[in-house]
C-alpha cells in the first residue's frame, strides 16, 4: 500500500458535522475586530473599541493573592464541583444581592463564563431541543447552542421597546422549546431588564415550561434601573441556571473563573461533564477569586467606575448632535448607537469608520437582526482618548449625511 502525505491525507480525513455545524457556515461578527487588529499588527494606530476588555487590568491584590496561593500549592488537579470557600463566597454574594437563599450546593465553579453557557445548555437542552434566546445577542450565544446539539431560535426585542424582550414575541416561539437565554444586564444593547420585562418573561417559562438561563455577568455594572435577577422571582428558583463571572465585575477576563447557580441536582448532575472536558478551574485562580469577592464592594466598584465616566462623556457629546441616537444606556461597558440616520447599515458604517477615521466599533448585525442600523463602543480606552474618539465617530455620521 502506497502511504498518503500528510497533506494528502487531511484532505481525505472528515472532519466532524458537529464541529462545522457550530459557526453554520455565517459570518461569526468578528470581523472588523480581525481587521483592527491586523492595522494595529501593522503598526497602524486604531482606537479600539470593539470588545469588552478593561482597559485597567486586574487589580494588583488579587494578582498578589493569585501568586501567594500558586507559591503555597494550590497548582495541582481542582476537578469537582469547585473551591469550597469559593463556593460559600459566590453563594453569600448572591444571597446578598438577590434576597434569595443560596447554599454552596446550588454553587459550580465552572472556566469563565462561556463554559457556564455551554454548561447550562447542556442541562437544559437534549440533542435537536429548541433553544431560545434574545436578539440582539451576545456573539457567542447561537453557537454556544449549535455545540451542545440544540437548535438556535431567536425572538427579537425591539429598539422600539428600548430592546425590552416582549413576553408575547417569547411565547410565540415557546411551544415545544426546551430553554430560554437572557442577558440583564445585556450586551450588545445596555438595557436592564424591568420588573415587568422579567415578570412576563417568568410567566413565559412557566406557562411553556422551559429552562431560563441567565447570564448575569455585567450584575455589577448598572447605571441606571436595577438589576433583578429572575431567580429571586416567585416559583423561578427551581427553573432557573445563573450564569456569572470574575471577568467583568473584577477585571479577570484571562482568568477564566465563572460559575452556574442552580438546582443542587442539576449542580450535582453537571459534575459529570466538568469531570469529561475541562477538570476544574486551576486552584491558584479560585483561591484569587475567592479574595476578591471577599474584598469588598469598593473594589467592584473601581472596576466600572471607568466605564460609568466614559458612559457620560458620550452622553454629553451625544446631546450636542441630534443625528445618532442611544439606545437607553442602562447598564454594561458599552453604549449601543442607531446610525439609521445616515442610510447605513452598521456593517457600512463600520468598515468606513475603520477605513476612514481607523476607529473599531462593532457593527449592530454581528449580534444579530434586531441590531441592524446600529453599532456597538465599547467604554473601554482611556477617558481622554475615548472622549476624541467618540466625537470623532459622531463627526463620521454627520459627514456622511452631509
């Protein structure tokens, strides 16, 4: 038999329907990120402000708490449910904010919020379910649902409602799903969810008896409103999977420490995949977490403040223009802008906005088609620079429209 190069033999291979079923042959909405990157590679200077990623890192004490507890051991195997004291942590916090009893048990540490999404669908959904969740969305959302063997079924929340998900557009989609996904508050669109947004959206899961998840990972970062979790609503705690994370409320993106509140057999159930795919979070990083959730609401507060002054700074050179308009700034380390003013589409004006002026933003349509005609700043350079940048891109439309 006549071996087969490599090369040669790759091509021959299959790869699997699962894998190149996840991205559904689409655009996956990164691709002005790609290309400000590739600028910046180039040395091309760009004002970045496409993802959410904190300008101001991690705070130098939990870096310092990661280090102490990396030197004192804790580099060995994590796998399970989680750091006991870690777990007793995040339970207490959201005891603390949500009124709602929590134990450890309803408590697993999973590798940043992402795996808790992919986590949680694994919970709520079996192979070919129906998988609801809100347009516009977080970028990953549909796939994170397409991997665990589900089907993605969007239900739009319109601008004309300031992007509140309507109880009666989720109904419509209800019937024979298996889980809902929300995000309160969310990304792209900064709204925080109302009593009454969540109110019909708990009557929803009930009457269609679906999963909820909640992704809940921005719960620090309100400026306006308040954050009400579902899970503290009536006859909601049995249904409901939380969603949260260190990445944004204490600047620990890298760190990949997240986690699902849940139903303790649900909880107790899922240990059976976190023991098949990812082993734990590594030790030293729970021990860091634990720290920070432990040092206090100031810390938390720091992390956002950043974003709550650069929030104003748009605000105050938006009211200076009646062109673009903001979507109701709630909450989150962005600010999501209708450009349909200009007779553009977000994707249009994004890619002249990075051609012309080498600023990044993210088109509206990369979270979908509730979002079209808009796009996405993120809060996340420094005020003075976010100041020029921003004033620049409200410039941009008015040039355009002349």
């Amino acid at each position: 038999m006549t071996p087969v190069a490599g090369s040669d033999l790759l091509r021959q291979m299959k790869i699997s329907d699962r894998l190149l079923h996840i991205s559904a042959g689409g655009n996956d909405g990164w691709d002005l990120y790609r290309k400000s990157k590739a600028l910046i590679a180039r040395g091309i200077p760009v004002a970045e402000l496409t993802i959410g990623e904190h300008d101001v890192r991690t705070d130098p004490s939990i870096l310092g708490a990661m280090d102490a507890a990396a030197r004192a051991g804790h580099t060995g195997y994590s796998f399970g449910q989680g750091n006991p004291n870690l777990r007793e942590s995040v339970a207490k916090r959201i005891a603390e904010r949500t009124g709602t009893a929590t134990n450890p048990g309803n408590i697993l540490i999973t590798p940043g919020g992402q795996a808790a999404l992919f986590n949680s669908h694994m919970a709520a959904c079996s192979i070919g379910d129906r998988a609801l969740f809100i347009d516009p969305y977080y970028a990953t959302y549909p796939g994170t649902i397409r991997s665990v063997g589900a089907v993605p079924v969007t239900v739009a929340a319109l601008p004309e409602h300031g992007f509140q998900p309507q109880a009666s557009a989720i109904a419509a989609q209800a019937d024979g799903a298996a889980s809902l996904l929300i995000n309160s508050p969310n990304n792209p669109t900064c709204a925080v969810y109302s009593r009454e947004t969540l109110d019909g959206i708990a009557r929803v899961t009930k009457d269609h008896d679906l999963w909820l998840i909640s992704d809940e990972v921005y719960d620090t970062q309100v400026w306006q409103g308040t954050h009400i979790s579902p899970r503290s609503l009536p006859d909601m705690a049995e249904r409901t999977l939380v969603v949260g994370s260190m990445s944004k409320s204490h600047a620990m993106t890298g760190s990949r420490c997240g986690w699902i509140c849940g139903p303790e057999e649900v909880i107790q159930t899922l240990l059976d995949l976190t023991t098949n795919t990812t082993y734990g979070v590594a030790g030293f990083v729970q021990e860091a977490a634990n720290f920070a959730l432990n040092a206090g609401p100031d810390l938390e507060t720091s992390v956002g403040a950043p974003f709550a002054r650069r929030r104003q700074i748009a605000l105050d050179l938006l009211a200076r223009q009646n062109l673009v308009k903001a979507s109701p700034p709630q909450g989150a380390m962005y600010m999501l802008l209708d450009i349909r003013a200009t007779g553009l589409s977000g994707e249009e004006f994004g890619e002249r906005l990075l051609a012309e002026r080498r600023i990044a933003v993210m088109p509206g349509e990369s979270f979908g088609s509730a979002g079209a005609g808009h796009i996405r700043v993120a809060l996340t350079i420094a005020d003075d620079d976010f100041a020029a940048a921003f004033a620049q891109v409200l410039d941009f439309a008015a040039q355009i429209v002349g």
